[in-house]
C-alpha cells in the first residue's frame, strides 16, 4: 500500500481520473448509478481492478451511445454465469440498434451537408454576377429524400 491509500489491485479516485480522463464527479455519478462500487475506506474510495473493467466498457458504451440504463443492464448480465453468453447476445442486439440509428444519422447529415454546399454553390455564383442587371433567379429547389420503405 502506498502513501494515499491504493495498492497493486486498487486506485484511488485521482489516479482513476488520471487514468481514464474523467472527472471525479464522473466517477462519483457512476458510483451513484451503481455502475461502479468502489471499496469505501472512510471517506476514500478505492476502485478495484473490477471497477477499472467496468469503467473501460462504461466509456465504451457512451461513445456508442448507449443510455446507462443499457450499459447497467450489460454489467449486470456479466455475473450470471452462462460464460457472457447472454451478456454478447444483449450487447449484439443493443449494438444493431444503435448502429442502425447512426447509419440513419450519417445519412441524414450527408444529406444536409450536400445540400448546404449547393447552397452555398448558389451564393457564391450570386455574389460572382453582383454587376450584372438580371433580375436575381431563386433558391435552386433540394429534392426531399423519399419516405422510408417507399
């Protein structure tokens, strides 16, 4: 043990910090979530190798997007003891979804980008003509992507 509490097996709240680039508020809330369960030695917490594990897939999860309410769901289906089957089906199945909700989104902000720069296109054209006397044509029209499933 060393001189702020932590040993081989254990990290104190700053070197978790340090660790992972997160604030102690950060592991505060998770804590308060009871995504992670630090050993409470007075008023220091100490993180176990565990909770460094959990923490790694908590940060995961939220890159993803994930709610927490997934991700507690997730750490929980890691101690039932069928070998994480059940834990990699429920993570596949959440893992689909949410892929499919950013391909949707990519789409969707391919869409605005392509349709901004003609935008923009048609601007910098306008400012290009500034001398000449012709009555200023309108905005081209943007075609509207087709519904889903149409």
């Amino acid at each position: 043990m060393n001189g702020d509490g932590a040993t081989a097996d254990t990290m104190t709240i700053r070197q978790m910090c340090d660790a992972f680039d997160v604030t102690a508020r950060t592991l505060r809330f998770y804590e308060s979530k009871d995504l992670l369960a630090p050993i409470r030695s007075g008023t220091r917490r100490l993180f176990t190798r565990r909770d460094r594990a959990r923490l790694k897939l908590i940060l995961r999860g939220r890159r993803f997007g994930f709610t927490l309410d997934e991700i507690g769901e997730l750490l929980d289906l890691y101690d039932i003891g069928d070998g994480q089957a059940t834990q990699l089906r429920r993570t596949l199945e959440i893992a689909s979804a949410h892929l499919a909700s950013l391909e949707h989104r990519r789409r969707d902000l391919d869409e605005a980008i392509a349709e901004l720069k003609a935008q923009m296109e048609w601007g910098e054209a306008r400012l290009g003509r500034k001398g000449a006397r012709a009555a200023p044509r309108p905005l081209p029209e943007t075609p509207r992507p087709a519904a889903p499933g149409a």
